[in-house]
C-alpha cells in the first residue's frame, strides 16, 4: 500500500508539471502583451525567473517606451542575476540605468550594474579584469549616490576587489620566485608595494625582495653582481628598519652575510 501511495504520489507531481507547462505554452501563444506581461509579474513574485524572462524578452520590443517598459527592463535584469548570468545582468542594468535615468530604480540598477560585475569574478588565480571594472563602477556609483542606501554595500565590494587584487599581485610575484624567474619576481614585488601601500602582505614582501635579489644576483653575470648583492644589502637594510620583529629576520641575515662575503670578493677580484 505504502509503495502504490508513493507511485501516486508521483504521478500526481507529474500531472501538475505538465499542467503548468501546458499553462505556460498557452501564455506564451497569445498575441495579448499584457497577458504576458501580468503573468511574467506572477512568476516573478514566485521567485519563477526563469518563465518571467522567457515571457519579459518576448514582450520587451513592444513595451520598450511604454510605462511597463521600465519594469519589464528592470526585473529582466534581476531574472538573469538570479539565474546567475552575471554578464547579461550586469549589461542589463547598465542599459537600463542608461535608459531610464530617472527612474526610482535608476540607483539600484547603477549599484546592480557593479555587482554584478563583482561577482561574476573569478578567483584570485584567475584574470581579473571583471574584479577592476566591478571595482571602479562601484567606485563611481559612490560618486554619484554618495548617501545612498547601498552605499554600505558599495564598500565593502571595493574593500573585497582590493584583497582580491592584492592576493592575485602577491600570487604572481611568489609564482616568479618559484619558477626561478627572479628578475620579474623583483619588478613585480616592487609593483605590489606601490599598487598596495596598506596591504597586510607588505612584511612578506619586503623578505621576498631580499630572497629574489640575492637570487637574481647569484645567476647574474659577474659584471652585473656586485650591484645586485649590494641591493641585497639595502632591501635587507629595509626590512629591518620597517619589520624589526619580522620572524624572517633569521633567514635575510643569511642572505646578507652572505652578501657581504661576495662583495668583498667581488672587489678583491677587481682591484
């Protein structure tokens, strides 16, 4: 008994499924915009985005301009951050905000608009150009709604694209350390300190330098090493100075004696 209630039980599911479908084609069949448009409100309200794009994109050529327009346009957009298609939403806002710049959802959708762009971001070892665009269009909708309600909000997406930001610079660097590449290792650990003057990571950073110099200058060819050992020596100078209780203080004096010891020669050699 209990295994035929189940059976039922899923037929009756099934039934209801196709009367939806069946439901949805028939609205989809009438030549009435309005008929689409109500119910594409309907599915929206039940969280249906899915139904109420398919039903907004085809109404919107004929209520572009038209009071409903705006909605349709609006909640479009929504429909597709929602079913997570984060480029079409973002370039949705966009057109919107741009098209109906007096609208009372203009604001939402310019702050939308940089979300989405936000979030279809990818990880910190991925490209992140959507991170900078998303970052500086929340910048300028700061600028532009200074005492906005997202403006909260709006922060704290600039704060996490810079972290962001700062991890992938960092990546980078310590990518070049690895594959032996010290030259670049060097230029990139100087970029990070100037693109990010505040970073937690900069400590680390001023010991890398030192490691990749001494690196750099140990492969270098004898003409060129005296100068880099001798940058060894300023970057750990440095490191001590900014950093006097770095727990890597241990490892840079090794590389500084070190240092000092090729230097020497290095003169001795050459007078």
């Amino acid at each position: 008994m209990g295994r035929n209630l189940r059976v039922w039980f899923w037929v009756g599911i099934g039934l209801i499924g196709l009367a939806s479908c069946s439901k949805f084609r028939q609205i989809q069949k009438s030549e009435d915009w309005r008929i689409k448009y109500d119910a594409g409100l309907s599915y929206y309200e039940k969280k249906d985005y899915y139904r109420t794009a398919i039903l907004f994109e085809e109404i919107l050529p004929i209520v572009r301009g038209l009071p409903e327009g705006e909605k349709v346009e609006f909640y479009l957009a929504y429909c597709q951050y929602y079913e997570r298609q984060y480029l079409l939403a973002s370039n949705q806002f966009r057109t919107f905000y741009e098209t109906y710049g007096r609208s009372s959802f203009a604001q939402e959708a310019f702050f939308m608009f940089a979300y989405s762009l936000y979030v279809s971001s990818p990880d910190s070892n991925l490209d992140q150009t959507s991170t900078v665009e998303g970052m500086n269009a929340m910048q300028n909708f700061i600028n532009q709604y200074p005492t906005s309600e997202f403006r909260e909000r709006a922060n704290e997406v600039i704060v996490s694209s810079q972290r962001k930001l700062e991890q992938k610079g960092y990546d980078n660097a310590y990518q070049y350390i690895k594959i032996k590449s010290y030259k670049a290792a060097v230029i990139a650990l100087e970029n990070f300190r100037r693109s990010f003057p505040d970073s937690p990571k900069l400590e680390e950073v001023a010991y890398l330098r030192v490691l990749a110099e001494y690196k750099l200058a140990q492969q270098s060819l004898p003409h060129l090493q005296l100068e880099r050992y001798t940058l060894v020596l300023t970057y750990y100078q440095e490191l001590v100075d900014t950093y006097p209780q770095s727990p890597r203080l241990k490892e840079a004096e090794k590389l500084y004696s070190d240092s000092l010891d090729k230097i020497n020669k290095l003169k001795n050699n050459n007078s």
